[in-house]
C-alpha cells in the first residue's frame, strides 16, 4: 500500500524530471525561420538583413533555414509558421518591443504559445536581441534596462536551477565544466534583463527558469541563460554563433576549443529540439524557393560583419 502510494507519488510529481517532456524525434529534415530585421543604414544592399552566422550555426546541426521577413501581413506569418520547425530570433540593433522585427516576432510568439498549448511541439530560440525580445514578449513590456556589458567574454554563472533544464540538465559534463570555469561565451549587448527585476516579476519567474546570470563592467548582474519550464523556448543573452563563425577584426572574439564545443552544444540542442515536430512544406516547389539560399549573400567584412544576407522586405 505504501509503496503503491510512492510509486504513485513518483509518477505524478515532475520534482526532479522537467515539467515538459520532449516527445520523440518525428522529422529528420528540420527547416528553420529566421527572423530578418531593419538595416542599420539606408545605404546597406537591402532595407533588411540576417547575420549569415546564424544560417551556418543552424545548418551546421543538420538544419535547413527559411528566412521570415518582417513588416507582412499575419497571413504570411501565419502560413511560414506551419512550414517551419522552430524559429531562431536572431542578435541585432532594432527595438526589442516596437521594431518591424518585434512586431512580427510577437506574431510568431503567439502562434508558437498557442501550438504548444495544442500539444504541438514547436521550438523558439533568442540570441541577444532575441533573448531580450522573448523576455519582453513574455513580460508585455519593455523589460530592459541599460548594462556595461558590451565586448565581454565570460564564464556562465549557473543557477541552482539549471540540472533541472532541458538545454543543461543532460548536457556533457565537459559542456559544463567549461560554461562554469572558462570565458567561453560572447557578449555584445548594451540593454539586459537585470537579474533583481527578474526574480521581483512573476510573469518572467513563473514562465522561465533561470539558468544563468552574470555581472557587467559594474557588477550588474543580468540573466544571461534561460528556458521556458512549460515551453520549448530559450534564450541566451551570449553569441554561440559568434564563437564559431564570427571573425570581426575590431572585436576580440574566443574561437577556444572549449567556447566552440559549448556553441557546438548548444547548436545542436535546439536543431534537436526543432525535430519533434512535423510541420513541413507541402507543395517542393515552395519549399525550394523558400530556402535562404534563393537570397543573395553579401560579403561586408566592414570589421564587425563579415557575411549578411539582404533583402528588399517591401518587394520580395
Ligand atoms: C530599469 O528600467 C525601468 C524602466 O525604464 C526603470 O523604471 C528602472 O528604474 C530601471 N532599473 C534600474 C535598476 O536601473
Ligand atoms: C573589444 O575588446 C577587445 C579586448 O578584449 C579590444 O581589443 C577591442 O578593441 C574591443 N572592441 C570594441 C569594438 O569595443
Ligand atoms: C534592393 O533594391 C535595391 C534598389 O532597387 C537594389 O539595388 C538592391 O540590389 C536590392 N537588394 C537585394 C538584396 O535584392
């Protein structure tokens, strides 16, 4: 009886497992939105843009990528969402809560929550600006505020919380030794999510689990990792793409064997993540023409950029 009872007790409680279980792999040719944003400048080859660091980091874990322009109408997002198999909100320099990219990004936010609340299994990922956009969607507000965290490469310091996380909890022990010890991850942001604003918000606590957190120039602290408990949706304020695929002459970026293992790592979670699901393209001819590879790739190479993909969102 009272063993029973426990037993019971083990199956029902998700104390030391995640409350959300990943189902199964159910697709091998995982496709992925990456969302576009303004050009900084009116000059640029295109009036939006995506960082081709981000197309290689994702098709480096066995990814296609589609990319999603900005400023269309929700039909189109709503008709690339049951195509794609995660989306991918890429750094960068628009507003996090009013740009083009904020605006289209919250279209797909809520299309995401949505499905996943239907049992669907669809995955988001925020880099930088993506990160701090997925905190503002959740909070619906402007959560950010200033840091001195600009140009940094640091360690992560990891919360009590994070054995319990999907993206942590069954990485390689190496994965973690390094993110704990080693300045392997990038950080290029000037606005952050302040770590105290975080645990006072109930929104974000009850919605994310932290991961991580770290310190500015000042002693700031901001969370620098986090993931959704109920949602396959992460972030992180730091460039795994960067230490793989960025090479800025103007900034001092890690390409240690140990920063690229971590980007590896976390390249391959969330492609793996984008595999439980079976949204696809039906009609070939529109997938083909979908692929960022139909999009000119431009070579900059101006000291912080190397490689971009434009676009002319208006038209095309
Ligand atoms: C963070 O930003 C908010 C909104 O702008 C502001 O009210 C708050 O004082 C800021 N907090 C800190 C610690 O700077
Ligand atoms: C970034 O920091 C490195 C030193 O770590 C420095 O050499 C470089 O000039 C800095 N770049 C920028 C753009 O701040
Ligand atoms: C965008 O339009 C401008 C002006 O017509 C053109 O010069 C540029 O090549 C276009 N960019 C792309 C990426 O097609």
């Amino acid at each position: 009886m009272m063993l029973a009872q426990c037993f019971l007790l083990l199956l029902c409680l998700p104390s030391f497992a995640t409350a959300l279980l990943p189902p199964p792999f159910v697709n091998y040719r995982p496709i992925i939105g990456v969302l576009a944003q303004q050009s900084e400048t009116p000059d640029l080859p295109g009036d939006t843009y995506i960082n081709a660091e981000y197309i290689k980091f994702l098709e480096f874990a066995g990814a296609r990528v589609v990319p999603i322009l900005v400023s269309k109408p929700a039909s189109y997002y709503k008709a690339i969402f049951s195509k794609i198999n995660g989306v991918l909100f890429p750094g960068g320099s628009v507003d996090e809560t009013r740009s083009p990219y904020a605006l289209a990004g919250r279209i797909l936010y809520d299309l995401a929550i949505q499905a996943i609340d239907n049992g669907d299994y669809f995955p988001l990922w925020g880099t930088c600006l993506g990160f701090q956009f997925l905190a503002c969607a959740t909070a619906n507000t402007n959560f950010l505020n200033h840091t001195d965290s600009y140009n940094m490469t640091l360690p992560l310091q990891l919360s009590q919380d994070y054995k319990n996380s999907r993206m942590f909890g069954t990485a390689p022990e190496s994965v973690m030794m390094y993110l704990m010890n080693e300045a392997v991850t990038e950080n290029f942001h000037h606005d952050s999510v302040l770590l105290n604003r975080f645990l006072n918000d109930p929104k974000l606590t009850s919605f994310y689990r932290l991961l991580s957190y770290n310190g500015d120039r000042r002693g700031v602290h901001f969370v620098s990792t986090f993931e959704a408990f109920d949602y396959p949706i992460y972030g992180s304020q730091w460039h795994p793409e960067v230490v793989l695929f960025g090479w800025a002459t103007d900034h001092d970026i890690t390409h240690s064997l140990h920063a690229i293992a971590v980007s590896q790592y976390i390249a391959n979670f969330f492609v793996t993540e984008a595999r439980r699901n079976k949204h696809r393209f039906t009609d070939p001819e529109d997938e083909a023409n979908s692929m960022i590879e139909k999009h000119r790739l431009f070579y900059l190479n101006d000291g912080t950029y190397v490689q971009r993909y434009y676009f002319n969102s208006t038209h095309n």
